[in-house]
C-alpha cells in the first residue's frame, strides 16, 4: 500500500530529525533511516500495527526505537498521522491530529 505522510507527520519527522541531530548529526542520519524502513515495512504489511478500541486508527511502535506511528488506512493508503516519542504526551483521541 502506498504512504501518505499528513502534515503533521512530515513536521514530527523534521523535529525529530532536528532534534537528534544537535547532539549526533550521525544518530540523526540513522534514526530517519530506520523510520524509513519502518515505514516500508508498514506499507508492505498495513495491519501490523494495534487497532485503537472505538477508532479506526492504528498505532505501530517501531521495533528497537521508542517511536510510535499512529495511522489510518484510507482508500488502500496509509496515512500516517504523526511520528511521536513514546515518552510524548499523545492524545486520547487522533482525530484532527
């Protein structure tokens, strides 16, 4: 399934990327590698992430980093509403996100 990054998605990503970045331009480099893979993984198999009870909303935790990735799958496409650390406050509900 193609990947749809929403807008607050492609800012989380550049704030992480920035971020990581201050301290280890290098770990920066690598970390948006391993959310790109991660990403292509999701896009080749769209349920691996965990349904939210009462939303159609799925979150995949990235294997071996503390990032989640909230998603929809919207006409055979994902969306990827946001790129957040695990230690981040995340809303109780996605919508409008």
């Amino acid at each position: 399934m193609r990947i749809i990054l929403l807008p607050y998605a492609i800012a989380d990503l550049k704030e992480i990327k920035d971020f990581i970045a201050k301290e280890n331009p290098a770990a920066s480099r690598k970390v948006a590698q391993r959310i790109k893979k991660s990403l292509h993984l999701l896009s080749e198999h769209p349920y691996l992430g965990i349904v939210k009870v009462d939303q159609d909303i799925l979150e995949w935790h990235i294997p071996n980093l503390p990032y989640t990735i909230p998603y929809q799958i919207v006409n055979n496409e994902i969306q990827i509403l946001r790129v957040f650390h695990e230690s981040q406050f995340k809303p109780a509900k996605w919508e409008n996100q």
